[in-house]
C-alpha cells in the first residue's frame, strides 16, 4: 500500500513530478560546477563562468527533467530556465553599473556639491558642485515638458478621436519616423534652423527645442494606447445623452485614461532627460549659474558629466561619478512618481 501511495500507478493521469526546490538545487549545482570548471581551465573572468553555469542549468534542468518527468516538463522547464536566464542576463549588468555608480559617486555627494556651482574651481581642483547643472537640466527638460505634452497629447487625441483618412496616416507615419530619431540629428536640425539661420546663439531653450523633438514622439505613443484602452461603450452612454464629442473627450475619456497619460509623460520626461548630443550642441555649457535659459550657454546634468570626466583629473572624476548618481537618483524618482500616479488614478 505504501508503494502505491509514494509512486504513480499504471495507467495514472499524473505521472512523476519534482520538488519545488528542484530549479534553487539545479541553480546552485551550475553555479558550483562552472565556477570549479572555470578555475580548472584558468578562467579568471567572472563573466565566462556567470556563461559557464548558465549552460549547465539550462541543460541540467532539460536532463533530470526528461529523465523523470518526461520530454514535455522538459521542454517546459527549459523555456522558463531560458526566461530566468535571460531576466539575469539583463538584471546583473544594470546592478553593477547602479553599484559601480553609487561607490564612486558618495565621495563627495553631499550638501556642498548639491548647492555650489564650479564657479572659479579649475577642473584639476577639488572642490565645486552642480547646482548650475541641475537648474540648467530642470530648465531645460521642464520647458521641453511645456512644448511636448499640449501637442503630444492633442495629437494622440486628434488620432484617437477624429483621425481618418489620409490626414491621419500621415500624422502617424511621421510620428513613427520620429520615434526612431537620433538624438544628433534634432539636435543638429535645431542648430541649422535656430542658430546658423535665425541666428539665435546657443542657449538653454535652443536645447529644449531639440528634446521636445524627441519627446513628442514618446507622448504621441503613450497618449494614443491609453486612450485606446477606454471602453467605447462610455464613449457611446455620454453621446447618448446628447453631450458633445468635446465634452465627452474631456469629462469621459481623459479622466480614465489620465493615470496612463501620466505615466507616459513621466517616462518621457525621464527619457530626455539624460540626452547629451543636443546639450553639448545648442547649449555648450558653462561654469557659472545661467538662471536665463533664453540667453547665453547653460549647463546641464549630463554635459556637466561629460566635460568632468574629459579632464583627466581625479578630483573632476569624482565630480563626474556624483553628478552621475545625482541623474539616476532623479531618474528613478520620476518613475517612481510615474507609477505612483498611475497606482492613484488608475479606473476603480
């Protein structure tokens, strides 16, 4: 009797299945088993041995599984061993560059270098901050925000709403052309039209005209699958009760929809906000605080990144990997502030 009870009988629907923990044991015997064949062989890189022990779950898991439960657990525990591979493959890096960050950024990340500029501080120098570079980037992206989400989203409206025929396939073949802009390329439209022929001069709102070129396209995107998502039949109730379209667009569909549209914008705003090509051509930088950007070169976050770390000095590297970290704190936070708005507003 107990023979029947511990093993499948004949004929039995469900056959032989491994414990739970049988991927975590899989796991740490790969791990163990490259590491000892990578130290066998003179491997000193830890990226052929992380390679190593992939190779071995992934085959591992396909071997016992087949063995014991059949080729097709097997074949199904080696489609989710490669989604657990690759979720590693994708995570590891972007830990270590967040930790490589972070260890190099602290040494002097603090309350001085968040609320001094550079001023007369030569780059071989220690000393100085970012506070230019962080108004000239809050500036910069927050006037590219101003320009980017009224046509962004009227436009995603004007495709949802009204858009048809050729008007609108045209409007979308365009903002698909848009979306895969280089960021060089607005930004060297941006200094033929509004430097060389208008002859503006460089300056911070030259750079924002160049990021709401690559934000609208993101906006357009965002906007236009949100709306989509909002059921017809509260598009068709309002009109049933005789309110407008444009009513019903700004009472109805904007409401239900405002949590995605934000999250978007967010996620856009985040997008621009690190680009440097535009920077480092229409608004060139400074060393002191410009709190005008119409006028005169401004600095930015990630110009001021990449002139610190091109002088070669230890202390202007150091600058460099805090300004750094100083970016992808701001970066996480609106995402964090993106997720947290679309939690609140999401449809009960």
């Amino acid at each position: 009797m107990s023979n029947a009870t511990l093993s499948p009988q004949r004929g039995s629907l469900r056959g032989a299945t491994l414990p739970k923990w049988f991927a975590w044991a899989v796991g740490a015997g790969s791990l163990a088993l490259g590491y000892a064949i990578s130290a066998a062989a003179g491997l000193n890189s830890d990226i052929q041995w992380a390679l190593i022990a992939a190779v071995l779950f992934v085959v591992g898991s396909y071997g016992i599984s087949a063995k014991i439960e059949g080729a097709r657990q097997a074949k199904d525990r080696t489609a989710t061993s490669l989604v657990w591979v690759a979720f590693l493959l994708a995570v590891i890096p972007l830990a270590s560059l967040l930790w490589e960050t972070a260890e190099r950024g602290v040494k002097v990340l603090d309350g001085y270098f968040l609320g001094h500029s550079m001023g007369v501080v030569a780059d071989a120098e220690p000393g100085g901050g970012i506070y230019h570079a962080i108004l000239g980037t809050l500036e910069q992206v927050g006037l590219a925000t101003l320009i980017s989400v009224p046509v962004g989203v009227l436009t995603a409206i004007y495709l949802v709403e009204y858009g048809r025929g050729r008007l609108a396939k045209a409007v979308t073949f365009f903002v698909d052309v848009m979306t895969g802009i280089p960021s060089i390329v607005a930004g060297l439209f941006v200094l033929s039209l509004w430097v060389l022929i208008l002859e503006m001069g460089p300056s911070g709102f030259a750079g924002s005209l160049a990021l709401s070129i690559l934000m609208i396209p993101v906006v357009v995107r965002s906007t236009e699958e949100m709306l989509k998502l909002v059921p017809n039949e509260l598009r068709e109730a309002s009109l049933a009760l005789g309110v407008p379209k444009w009513r019903t667009i700004l009472k109805v569909v904007l409401p239900t929809s405002i949590g995605g549209i934000i999250t978007g914008i967010m996620l856009a705003i985040a997008r621009i906000t690190g680009e440097t090509a535009p920077v480092l051509l229409l608004v060139w930088g400074t060393d002191f605080i410009n709190a005008n950007p119409f006028q005169d070169p401004q600095e930015s976050l990630p110009m001021y990144i990449y002139l610190q770390y091109g002088a070669g000095s230890e202390p202007a590297h150091d600058r460099a990997w805090a300004a750094a970290l100083t970016l992808i704190a701001f970066i996480m936070i609106l995402n964090l502030v993106a997720r947290g708005i679309a939690r609140w507003k999401a449809p009960r």
